[in-house]
C-alpha cells in the first residue's frame, strides 16, 4: 500500500501543501517584506486550507465516480459475452454401444449450442459435459475444452465395469455444461428431465441465475457444483 504510486503521489501534494506557506513566509522574510497581521494570516490559513480540502474531496469524488464507471463497463462486458445454451437430449447409439456380462460400453450423441449477446466468436474456455441418470446419479464427465459458438455434435463414451440394463442410461437424463468466459466467470448450465435449461454464473460465491425458467430441481442440482472464485479477467 505504501508503495503505490496513489500513496506517493498523497505523500508529495501533504508535503506541498505544508511547505508551500513555510516556504513563502521564509521568502518574506528575507526579503524584508511585511509578513503581514495575524488576522491576515488567519484569513490566508482559512481560505488555504479550505481550498485544498475542496480540491481533495472533488479528486475523490472523480476518482470513485470513475471506478464506478470502469466497474460498470466490465460488468455489462461481462453479461454480454455470457452463454446462452441450447441442447437436443443424449441419445444412445446402439450401433457403437456394447453389453456384455464383463462390461458396458454406452456411447450416447448429443448436440450443444450457444450463442452470446455480443454475436462473436470469441470461445468458452474449459466447457465440461456432466450426464446423470435417475439410477445412474453418479457425475460422469466428458471435458470439451474451448468451444466457438455455434451448434457442436458431441459423442459421449463411457465404460462401465459391469453389465448395465438398458433403461439406467438411457432414461431420465441429467445434463449439466460447466464452462468459464474470457473474463473468467464461472458458468453452470443444467437440464433434466424434471426441469428445463436453467444458466447461471458464479458471483460472490453464489450461483446467479440469468437465463431459463426458475425451478426448485435447478437449484437442487446447484448443490453437486460448488461455486468457484469468481475473479474477472480483464481484456
């Protein structure tokens, strides 16, 4: 703190104001000039300081007005460059999936599309797949990495290490779509099959929702997904 230039440049305007009158009372004297009554002195003192204090607090002023409105051209960049997903549900291939009694190979296909209010191709970085069942309620993740926007066709393959009956991974899906922006800002999408696509973003270490209609289900799978730092990145 003390070596910020803010704490530097405070430091030189408190020594000018100090030494500017000492300065100029020295000169007076020197020169042998009346260094003038003390109601005069007073008078100066009054009106000196009272200037500074008025040039102090309107530097204040525009300094917060200024990070007030720095603070909110980043959080309007930030709204604008946030997903908006859309998903046809998984649906298995039975010509790529297998079931045997040693194991299952399920391979489900599925599209994801996003676009953002800003109509760019700037890309969601580190955008992972989660898919659940109702009897498979366990997290299976399939990381995406960067994504464009767009629509994009994924394939999703899982082994499982024992025979699976058909109706576990193939009914009641959960899908949730994790993925961060360039400002960094975590984003947590989720459909099931008892709510609808429901987005939200990582604010004060809480989920925010900002687009799909609000259900208890949504906020219920919010709890498998704790809520990251959410530190901007700045452009």
């Amino acid at each position: 703190m003390k070596n910020s230039p803010e704490w530097a440049v405070a430091s030189l305007a408190v020594t000018i104001f100090i030494l500017l009158p000492v300065v100029a009372g020295l000169t007076l004297n020197r020169f042998g000039w009346e260094s003038g009554s003390t109601d005069g002195w007073l008078g100066f003192w009054g009106g000196y300081t009272g200037g500074a204090v008025s040039i102090m607090f309107s530097l204040i002023n525009t300094k917060y007005q200024l990070e007030r409105a720095n603070l909110s051209e980043q959080k309007q960049k930030m709204l604008e460059f946030l997903p908006y997903f859309n998903i046809t549900p998984p649906i298995l291939d039975s010509k790529k999936s297998s079931f045997s009694e040693a194991k299952t190979v399920a391979v489900w296909t599925m599209s994801v599309q996003f676009e953002t209010l800003s109509n760019t191709s700037i890309h969601v970085t580190n955008m992972d797949v989660f898919l659940s069942t109702k009897k498979l309620p366990v997290l299976m993740k399939f990381p995406q990495g960067d994504c464009a926007p767009g629509s994009k066709r994924l394939e999703l393959k899982q082994e499982f290490p024992k025979k699976m009956e058909f109706d576990d991974i193939t009914k009641n899906y959960q899908i949730e779509i994790e993925c961060q922006t360039i400002f960094g800002t975590h984003v947590l999408f989720t459909y099931g099959y008892d709510h609808n696509g429901v987005t939200f973003y990582a604010k004060n270490k809480h989920w925010i929702q900002y687009a799909g209609e609000d259900s208890q289900q949504a906020h219920t799978r919010l709890k498998l997904y704790p809520v990251p730092d959410d530190k901007m990145l700045l452009l």
